[in-house]
C-alpha cells in the first residue's frame, strides 16, 4: 500500500503544525484530533479540533477542521476603541480588557484546506516536492486583535506554496503564504458617548513563513509496517500583518490599542511524534517566542495531538 511506504520511509516529514508538499494516497481518509492550550494568567485557554482529510486524487488532498475554543467572549470590549493593551504577558496593560477573565467555550467555525504537488523528484532515499495550497474559513467570532487566523479567530482565505526536501533521515519544510482575512461586526459604543452604532472591524492582511525541520530518530532501518516510529521536529511559525481598520457608523476611527495596529513575530516549537503501525500518529509539541510577539496568545503554548489514516494494509509495495 503507498500510505504503508509513506509513512515508513518519510515519516520525519508529517509535522505536527505545518503540512508537507507530499499527498494523502487516492481514496484514503485520515481523522486527526488535536488541542492547543496555553496559560494566560490564572485561566487555561483551549482550542479543540476534529480534522477530516482525504486524498481526492493521487496529488490533491482536502481537509475539513471544526473546532471549539474559549479565547473570545462572546462580544467586543465595550470600550474597543479607547482601551490601552500593550503587549502580551511579557509588558501589559489595560484599563478595559483583563487578561485570564474567564471566557465561553464557542464553536468557532469550519476551516478548509486544500493542496495540489505539482512537482515531485523521488530518487533513492531522497526527494523533492512542491504543492500550492488554497484555505478558507467562515469563523465569525468577536476577535479583538488585528492579527488573523483561519483556525478560529477570522474568517476569510489564504493561498500559499509549500516546499519539502528529504533526504535520508533528514527532511525540511518551508511554507510561504497570504492571508485575507473577512471582518467581524456588531452593535459597539459610540466613541462620544451617544448609543451604539454598528461598528466593524477589518482585521489586516498577514503573510505567513513557517520553517519545520524533521529527524526520523528510530528505526534506522525500516524491517515491516509495524515497527514504533519516533520523530523529533523543531518548527518555527511566523507572520507578519497589517494594522486592522475600525469603522464605526461609516466613520473610520483611530484606535488606541496596540493589538489593532500591524506587527511580526516568530516562534518556535520543537516536538516529538510516534507513528505506530504506519496509519497512527501521537505527537506532542511546545512553543515559545523566538522574535517579537502575538497579542493573540500567551506562550509558552503546547499542542497534542493524535491522527489516524484509515485503509488495509496489503503490505508494502
């Protein structure tokens, strides 16, 4: 079976955050449920996901995600525009918004991702793969920070390019894509004291790179299907994105917040994965600021994961 062989020979490439260029195999399906939770003071925030994927063709793949969180309250800050929120857990501030106050757990959305390699270069122990992919979400929550995301925070799409080389036990991965995100709105405050107006935020354009590195540490040589795989994985996610626009009654307006204006960071999050029997993933990873810093989440922040392909296994040719 070709997912069989996958998995055994490159499995130092299925990341625990980021997609490589290779394919799920024709007509095979994949369930994946995951978490990532961070600490914000005294209160844990989560998101829990349940992913649907599926090898459409031998190089086009497609991934539904649905997931829950309670990173956002169910409306904005009352005083959105004015409220002062510098940084994160590292130098904050704020006379509106407190940090670690207890939020809802909602149903954020669905997200959808689709990829299509269109260039593969196999040779013994080795290869070289490029897909493109498209995104796109429809999460509508109240998300105050300009920074998007299509997992749970803003709807919209991306688009992007994904890179992978292998090479032995060794392989690398570089993602580069855009993001556009949608906007979000609702009945908010009028900034000179009248009542509410419709008020509308348009969160920034963000362009994403993310760099993930993996080393198959056991076996050295592959001798059956069912043989325990562990891989160890350093990934670094970063982005870059506009300031958000507010409009309030069809009025643009400054705001004063800094989470609202444009920024960039990078993280980094190494990791440990076990494949078993060639069709089950366990993984674990942990991240922590690199450069700079997200207003959307605290770090450190720890994902977990558990991922499943479902097909029979006929051996491994």
């Amino acid at each position: 079976m070709a997912l069989v062989f996958s998995v055994q020979a490159h499995g130092q490439e299925l990341y625990i955050l980021n997609e490589p260029a290779s394919s799920v195999p024709k007509g095979v399906w994949g369930l994946r449920v995951f978490s990532q939770n961070y600490k914000e003071y005294s209160t844990t925030r989560s998101l829990h996901a349940l992913r649907v994927m599926y090898g459409a063709t031998p190089k086009l793949s497609l991934m539904a995600t649905a997931s829950i969180s309670n990173h956002h309250d169910r409306k904005l800050p009352k005083d959105l525009i004015n409220h002062t929120h510098v940084g994160n857990q590292t130098n904050y501030y704020t006379a509106a918004i407190k940090r670690g106050v207890h939020y809802p757990y909602q149903f954020n959305g669905i997200y959808l991702f689709a990829k299509y390699r269109f260039i593969t270069r196999d040779d013994k122990n080795k290869h070289f793969r490029m897909a493109a992919y498209a995104d796109w979400s429809n999460v509508g929550v109240a998300h105050d920070e300009a920074e998007p995301n299509l997992m749970d925070d803003t709807g919209g799409y991306g688009f992007g390019i994904i890179s992978t080389w292998l090479k032995n036990r060794f392989a690398a991965s570089l993602t580069t894509g855009f993001i556009k995100p949608g906007s979000y709105s609702e009945m908010q405050r009028d900034i000179t004291g009248g009542p509410d107006l419709p008020t509308k935020i348009q969160y920034g354009n963000a362009i994403k790179y993310n760099l993930s590195f993996g080393y198959r540490l056991y076996p050295k040589k592959y001798e059956g299907y069912e043989q325990v795989n562990w891989n160890l994985y350093i990934e670094l996610i970063g982005k870059t994105y506009d300031a958000a626009t507010v409009v309030q009654n069809g009025t643009e307006i400054t705001a004063r917040t800094s989470a609202l204006k444009k920024g960039s960071y990078m993280e980094i999050y190494p990791g440990i994965q076990r494949i078993i029997n060639s069709n089950t993933r366990i993984e674990f990873c942990y991240g922590f600021e690199l450069i700079g810093y997200s207003y959307v989440h605290f770090t450190p922040l720890w994902t977990i994961g558990i991922q499943r392909y479902f097909y029979q296994v006929r051996g491994t040719k």
